[in-house]
C-alpha cells in the first residue's frame, strides 16, 4: 500500500478537560504500516476504537504526554483490553517518568487476569525512545504546570528513483534492486552510481505537541512535519488564560505550524466554552496558509503523501 493509504491518524476525541455532548476525551491511534501508536487514551478511549473499526490488536505502541485525567484516564482500560484479547506481542507505553506513581495506578485499577506484554519506558529527558523499521521515534519536554512531552515519529529519508534517468543509463530489470543495495552497479559496460538515477526523498514525519505553552520544543518537534497535530484549547480573545493554564490558543498552534514548515495542521483538544470547533480553524487560518484540519470524533486524517 502506498503511504496515504497505510498511514492515517484516527482521531478518536478532541475535548479538553472534560467530555461534552459533541466531543469525546482526547486519544489518537496513528497507523504507521503495520504500527499503531496510541496517543492519549483519555476516558472512553476502548469504545472510542470500537466505533472507529480498530482494535487493541492494533495498538503496538502507546504514548503518554502527561498524567492530566484527560490524556490518561482510558488507560485502564486499554490495558485491560490488550489482555483480554490476548494480544500477543510487546506494547511498549511511553510517559513521563515524573508521573510513574500514576501508571501503575492506571495499570492496575482493578482485577483482571495481567498478560498483556507490557513494557514500561519513562522518558526522563528529550530525546530518541524508540528506533525501528517505522523509524525515529523521540520527545521533547514541553511547558505545562505538569511535565509534560511531545513525541515525534520520523521516517528515515530515502531515496526516489528516477525512471527517466535509469533509462538512458541502460538500467533495468534486476540491476535496479543491486543499484539500490549496493549504491553502485555495472550497466552496458559503465559504472553507474545510486546519485546518478535517483533523487533525495524526505523520510515522512508525523508530530504531537498536546498541552503546552508556547514554546521553543513545541516548534522543534515540528520541524518540517507531515502532520502535527496539536492542542489548540483558547482562541487569542482568551490568550491570556491560556498562558496561566499552560495552552496554546489557535493562532499560536498556526503559528508554530508555519514556523516549523508543517504541511498539514491538526487543531484539537478544544475547550468546552466553544461548542463550534470552526472557530479554532478560522482563527488558525489567519497564521498559517498551510491545510488545516479541525479534528472531529472518529475522523480518519490520512498523512499527506510523499514529496
């Protein structure tokens, strides 16, 4: 499958705080290939996945911004969830090491049968949590009242062919794989070098900046993004009690977008004093020309496809 069809965020809430009538509490399952990773699972997250078409099976890796109820409080029963259905490989789980006190609560909140192959990995510090064929994953502290950190998911950059090119160098056929294993390969009698028929191609990189003030680490993990999805609570009219809760409004969320070169925003994380998500969009739209999504419940957001 190609990269737009196999890589997809699920949105599965967007309420801060609180659940509403509308909105569910956050949580996001990112299809990566064969990956999920599983953002957030806040209250109501195990149904949530149902009403999307996904399942525990598909979670192969969790990450926790931080232990505000809202971020964590599905965690319960996820956990559960992976045991009951006996899934049987590792789900590492993500968190912030200040907050282990609260996992093992979250783990362990009421009797079931424990054989989920859990593995707990606190993050201490930014930097690399996790490398492997979906590539890089990192963090980096964010600025909240509770420590907080965003993740970011990077694809090794590759290289893209050039068909043209191979052509006129006389390369084809089973030549092409040895080109591209070994960097260099003999055709009609010249070598030709990998450089010669193909093209740098940027690795796709997916970001989440969850409860946050402004801050240089929200840009950073957003650098030249695919997709970032991040909490946009406040609209500017309420700047100043984002800054004394630790949020971003919808213009600054834009704003790290552009500065960070992003190719798709993903506002979410709303306050329930705004029951029409739009107006986080249109606020965003004034700082970044970049496309905008305004997450909804169960939205399928699929990753923009190569350069």
């Amino acid at each position: 499958m190609g990269a737009s069809v196999s890589r997809e965020l699920i949105v599965l809430g967007t309420a801060s705080q609180v659940p509403t009538r509308q909105r569910a509490h956050n949580g996001y399952l990112l299809r990566w290939d064969d990956q999920g990773f599983l953002f957030d699972p806040g209250e109501g997250a195990q149904r949530q996945l149902l009403l999307a078409g996904a399942a525990a099976s598909d979670i192969t890796r969790i990450c926790v911004t931080h232990f505000h109820g809202d971020h964590c409080l599905g965690l319960p029963g996820i956990v559960q969830r992976l045991s009951l259905d006996r899934v049987p490989h590792e789900v590492p789980i993500h968190f912030p090491g200040s907050g282990a006190d609260f996992l093992q609560r979250l783990r362990h909140a009421s009797h079931f049968h424990d054989q989920a192959r859990i593995v707990e990995c606190p993050v201490d510090e930014d930097g690399v949590l996790a490398t492997g064929p979906f590539g890089t994953l990192s963090a980096r502290r964010l600025r909240h009242p509770v420590e907080s950190f965003g993740y970011r998911l990077a694809e090794p950059d590759g290289r893209r062919m050039l068909p043209e090119r191979l052509a006129a160098l006389g390369v084809r056929g089973p030549d092409v794989g040895v080109l591209q294993r070994a960097g260099t390969v003999v055709a009609d009698g010249r070598l030709v070098s990998l450089d010669e028929v193909s093209e740098p191609r940027p690795g796709q990189v997916a970001a989440f900046v969850m409860d946050t003030g402004w801050c240089e680490a929200a840009i950073r993990l957003a650098e030249g993004a695919d997709l970032l999805v991040i909490e946009s609570t406040f609209l500017e009219t309420e700047a100043e009690l984002a800054a004394e809760a630790g949020h971003l409004t919808a213009a600054q969320a834009a704003r790290i977008a552009t500065e960070a070169g992003v190719r798709r925003l993903v506002l979410t994380h709303f306050s329930q004093r705004h029951p029409n998500a739009a107006v986080f969009g249109d606020e965003a739209a004034a700082h970044f020309d970049g496309e905008i999504v305004v997450a909804e419940e169960l939205a399928r957001i699929a990753i923009p496809p190569r350069r």
